[in-house]
C-alpha cells in the first residue's frame, strides 16, 4: 500500500506536468509520455511484492553472512535497495532511445554499453537537447537477458571499486540483478520462465487498474 500512494502521488505530479506545454515542447516527439507512465505504473505494482519475496529474504540472507564473515554491511545494504530500486525501472528507459531501423544511425558498441550503464545522465543531455538521441539498434534495447546480464557485470565492477570487498560487490550486483530480473519477468522477455505467483499478482493487479 505504501508504494502504490507514493507512486500515485508521483504519477498524478508527472500527469500534471506533461499537460504543461513547456514541458511537451522539450520532449522529443518519438517520446510517447503516456507508454512511459503507463510501463513505470505497471511495474511500480510489483514493488510491494517484489520486497516481500525478494528483497527482504536477501537483505537477511546478506546481513547474517556478512555476520559470520565479519563485515559490516548495513551501509551496502541500503545502497543494494536503493540498486534494486532503480534496476526494476532501468528497462523502461530504453523508451529516450529512438529505434529508426537505419543501420546508418545505428551508434556503435561502446555507446551502446554508456546507454545502458548510465542511462539517466544519457538521456538528461537528449532531453536537454545537448546530444541527438542514440539508435541502439533494436526496439526495446534494455528488455532482453543480454543487457541484464551485462549490466550485472558492470555492476559487479563498479561494485568492486566503491567497496575493495568481493562480498559487499557481489551483493550490490545481485541486488541490482534481481531487480532488473524481475522487470524482465513481469514483461515475460525471458522466455520459458514463468513464476506463477507472479502471474497471479500481474493479474490482480491489472484487474485492479481496470476498476
């Protein structure tokens, strides 16, 4: 309950804003606001769920190995949520990214990585303006297992040189894995995997947003 009147909050302040045309005016024109919201409200209905059956078990799991190895953990712990916070949502960014089915626009490799790895600094500079949007060569360029696990990578050595510990690294990576695992899951891009209590939670809450 709590997620959903903080994200409802959040929504209607977003809703308010687009209807600004300042605001519409500065978003490119291939940006469907809408979709945006709508895929962010999808997901934000999962964060009750996700806490309960992922993230709390693991915040245990860690702080007790962290325990018995002697490491406090409790200052990485926090930056795992806040991690997993922001990896259920990354996928969804790929929306800044204008898909134009041109191979001559078509960025290469490395910018492909910078995208995703940091995402919101990439899309500040195309929303303001100050960088044409980036052709990463799909539709949906972030929903697949290949950008999860490279991000994980990423994480894990970022996770690496802020910690100088393999554990709080390995962590900080897992936490951000599941999250983005889990968006992944909830759009059904990972084939052949279905957890059926997370169907059910998806149905309910779209029979909910239906009402």
């Amino acid at each position: 309950m709590i997620f959903e009147s903080v994200f409802l909050m959040v929504e209607r302040l977003v809703k308010n804003a687009l209807k600004k045309p300042a605001l519409k005016n500065a978003l490119p024109g291939f940006i469907n606001a809408k979709l945006v919201i709508d895929e962010f409200a999808e997901h934000s209905g999962f964060l009750e769920w996700g806490f309960k059956r992922i993230v709390l078990p693991l915040a245990i799991f860690y702080v007790v190995i962290g325990f018995l190895l002697g490491e406090h953990v409790l200052g990485s712990l926090l930056m795992g949520i806040v991690i997993f916070l922001y990896a259920n949502f990354l996928p969804d960014l790929d929306a800044f990214f204008q898909f134009t089915n041109d191979k001559n626009n078509e960025v290469g490799m490395v910018k492909k990585r910078i995208a995703l790895f940091l995402a919101p600094l990439v899309i500040y500079y195309i929303l303001s303006r100050s960088q044409k949007s980036w052709d990463l060569g799909k539709d949906k360029p972030f929903h697949n297992v290949g950008a999860l696990l490279e991000f994980s990578v990423f994480l894990l050595v970022f996770g690496s040189l802020l910690y100088f510990s393999f554990l709080k690294a390995f962590f900080f990576m897992l936490f951000g894995f599941s999250g983005y695992c889990t968006h992944l899951l909830i759009d059904e891009k990972i084939s052949g995997i279905k957890i059926k209590r997370l169907q059910n939670a998806k149905n309910k809450i779209n029979v909910g947003s239906q009402r």
